[in-house]
C-alpha cells in the first residue's frame, strides 16, 4: 500500500511540474507579440496540419510571426523550455517536416513583403510569401522567378528543396538565383547570408532541406524580364448529364 502511495505522490509531482513547464512556455510565446492557437482553439486542426500534408501531426503551439523579430523571440522562447521549433511557410511538405509532434510551428506565411528594384533586376522579399503572390507583383514590372507551378506554396520552403519549376531550361531552378538570405539561427542570432558572408551556410540553406539550420525570414532574388513563350497544356471536360 506505501509503494503505491509512493507512485501516485511521485506521478502527481512529475505531472505538477509538466503543467507549470508548459505555463512557462506559453508565458514566454504571449510576450513575442505573435498570433498563437493551441489544441483548445477552434482553428486548432487548420492551424497545426497546415495547408496540404499527408500525416496528422500534434505540435505543442502555433505560432504566425509577421516579422523577423517575432521569429527571433519564438525561437528563443522555444530553446529556452527545451521544445523544437519547426518553421513553415506554406505548409505542403509531403513529408510533413512542417508540423511535427511536441514541437512549436513557427508559420512565417504573414511574412510575406516585397521590394522590387527595377534597375537591378532584383527583388527583396519575406520568405512565407506565395509563390502567386510572388509572380503576380512580379508580373507588374514585366519580371518573372523561376518557381514551381503551384502558387499556393511558400517561398521558404519552396527554396529549401530547391525549387524546379517551368522556367528551370531559361534561368534554372530557384535557388540558382537567390543572392542573399536572411536567417535566424537556432540562438535567436539573424545572420546575413551570401556568397562572401557565412558562404558555407549560404550553400547548405539553398536546397539542404527546411529547418535544418534555423529560418529563413528573406531573400533577395535575381529576376528577370517576362519569356516571351507559350505555354502547351491540356485540359479536359466532362459533360454533365
């Protein structure tokens, strides 16, 4: 009868201390300022499966940071409570990386601004813009970015498999002509990457998979004048009855 006591007063204890870790973790992500949705919320399961992934996934929290230092700060509130953080930007990864068990989904989708310099044929953009959002301002200037053909995928994760898309035979795939990322590392730390700054991270975030290194909040991109070329498809219709 003591042994069992002994059992229920250490399980009550272990699960005392499970509650007040995970009060301390939600403490911490209210003070980031970013819009948060837990299993209680009504939009949990639009919230944690995202947009298109095969696999039921359980993670902790959501998080929608609209800018770099919101992502700074859930990643720090995340390292410090000892919970991984997951980033995602359109939420399609067949393998479902976007959204794991027992982890913070840090979604950067509202992180999605854009600068076009018409001079430099360059564009500076937030890395959880849609691909369509991306080509339509582009389309504005009479510029266009190798991407894939489906326009409701982020351009974060979008960049982190490497991106092959129509326009790969003109101007290659997409990581061929980012010029910089903007990256926070798994210390909250933003770092500049390019070819002359943090090089070898440069490399490995173009095509090395998503999140493995930390977060990718921006890019800066090469573009280039609108193809003159037509597009060959087909398309069917069924005539209803």
């Amino acid at each position: 009868m003591g042994y069992l006591l002994l059992i229920i007063f250490v399980l009550a204890i272990k699960n005392t201390n499970c509650l007040e870790a995970e009060e301390d973790f939600r403490n911490c992500l209210s003070q980031t300022g970013a819009d948060l949705s837990y299993p209680s919320n009504r939009t949990w399961w639009y919230d944690s499966q995202g947009y298109s992934i095969p696999t039921v996934r359980n993670p902790l929290a959501v998080a929608y940071a609209c800018s770099t230092s919101q992502v700074q700060q859930l990643i720090q509130c995340a390292v410090k409570n000892s919970v991984k953080p997951v980033p995602r930007s359109g939420g399609h990864s067949y393998e479902a990386f976007s959204s794991l068990d027992g982890t913070l989904v840090v979604d950067i989708s509202r992180i999605n601004w854009i600068d076009i310099d018409t001079e430099s044929h360059t564009t500076h953009v937030g890395a959880g813009i849609r691909l369509g959002k991306l080509s339509y301002e582009l389309s504005k200037y009479n510029f266009a970015f190798p991407t894939g053909n489906n326009m409701t995928i982020g351009l974060g994760g979008h960049l982190a498999v490497g991106g092959f898309g129509e326009y790969a035979r003109f101007y290659g795939l997409s990581i061929d002509n980012v010029l910089q990322l903007e990256f926070v590392d798994w210390q909250g730390k933003v770092l500049i990457a390019n070819s002359q700054n943090y090089s070898d991270l440069f490399w490995a975030l173009k095509g090395g998979g998503g999140g493995s290194y930390g977060i990718v909040t921006a890019a800066k991109l090469n573009v280039f004048p609108f193809p003159n070329i037509s597009k060959i498809g087909r398309a069917s219709c069924r005539e209803r009855v």
